[in-house]
C-alpha cells in the first residue's frame, strides 16, 4: 500500500477500493500541492473548511432539488432522491458546525442556490444521462477537495482534528458513492460528456477557490 496514499487519511480498505474505481481521481491528488494551508492557524484552517463545505453542501443540495424537479418520475427518481438526501445530511452537519467554531459562512450562499438549482435542472432538462455526467463531474470535484482538506488536517494535528477527520472521511466517501453512481447510470453517455465534464469541474473549482475567501 503506497504510503503517501495513507497520509491522505484514507483506510487500506478504502485506497483499494477507490484505487479500483477512481484512479484518475487518486492520481490528481497525489500531486497536488500542500502550500495552500502553510502558515495558516489550525483556527483559520477550520474556518475555511467549514466556510467552503457548508457551501459546497448548499450547491450539491439544490443540485439535486433541481435534477430530481425534471426526473422525479423516471427510472432515476428513486436514486436522484436517495442521494440528495445524502446531501441534506451533509448540509444540516455543517450548519451546526459553524456555530459551533464560530466560523463565518461565505456571502456568496444566494448565488450558489441559483447557481445549484439551475445546474441540476439544467443537466436533468437533456435527459438521465446528462444528470448522471453532472454528478459525475460534480463529486470528481467534491472528493478531490474532501481530500486536500483532510491531508491538510492530518499535517496540522490529526488528534486534534479527530472528529472532523471523520466527517470528512465519511461525506468523502459518500460523494465517491455518488459519482459511482452516476457512472452505473450512463453518465457516460451524455452528449458532450468530455466538454460537459470539464465545464462543470472548472465550474465547481472555481465555487471552492471563491467560497473560501469570501
């Protein structure tokens, strides 16, 4: 098992299955850089983390609001439906989160709630297939970010970050489930997949370096 991968926090178990699965996704993150947290407070870090996911939670849920307003009534309803609640879940932890570390929530919340719902919407309008490719695309995104965040814990104090390690690892893994998903649903076969794709990663990109500065 390659050490660099077990300092990301990832499991044995869950290296050789993502490995399995996403080895894109793994090899992405195995170079990316660790400079964005240096000389930050584990204080501010938290902050940030917190400031971001909590935004990422409210776009992935009205992402789904939205696919699941177009597809409610086709084969993809019941799983459109089982992985927003996934979301919601994810959403409701980090706003008690907050609070509790006193974190600042990103002013751009309204405009990720359009921005959401009109993304799954949409996605959903050109058929499953193109919902699958956006979600797809969408927790490509998430799980690479899930992963910086939780390398970035364990260099600062991974005793210290104990429960919020876990959180991450858990919401980390749902959005791998996700995107497997997407994958098992013909995703692939969206018109566009490769030009879609990469439009909504350098979309979701840019939502996460905003989100955590503003």
């Amino acid at each position: 098992m390659h050490p660099s991968l077990l300092a990301k926090g990832l499991s044995r178990t869950s290296i050789r299955g993502i490995c399995q699965r996403h080895p894109r996704l793994l090899a992405i993150s195995s170079y990316r850089s660790a400079s964005s947290s240096d000389g930050m407070t584990s204080d501010k870090l938290i902050d940030r983390i917190l400031r971001v996911d909590h935004a990422g939670e409210v776009g992935a849920d009205k992402i789904y609001e939205g696919q699941l307003a177009v597809l409610r009534n086709t084969s993809v309803g019941p799983l459109i439906q089982e992985m927003w609640d996934e979301e919601k879940e994810h959403r409701e932890t980090f706003e008690k989160l907050i609070p509790q570390h006193r974190a600042r929530p990103t002013a751009l919340l309204p405009l990720w709630n359009i921005a959401g719902f009109t993304l799954g919407a949409g996605s959903a309008i050109f058929g499953k297939e193109a919902a699958m490719a956006c979600t797809v695309a969408v927790e490509e995104a998430i799980g690479e970010h899930y992963n910086d965040q939780i390398r970035q814990l364990i260099e600062k104090d991974p005793e210290k970050h104990k429960d919020l390690l876990e959180i991450l690892k858990k919401f980390r893994d749902d959005e791998l489930h996700h995107l497997d998903t997407g994958l098992e649903n013909d995703a692939l076969k969206a018109p566009l997949y490769d030009t879609m794709s990469g439009i909504i990663k350098a979309g979701c990109r840019t939502a996460i370096w905003l989100s955590e500065r503003i």
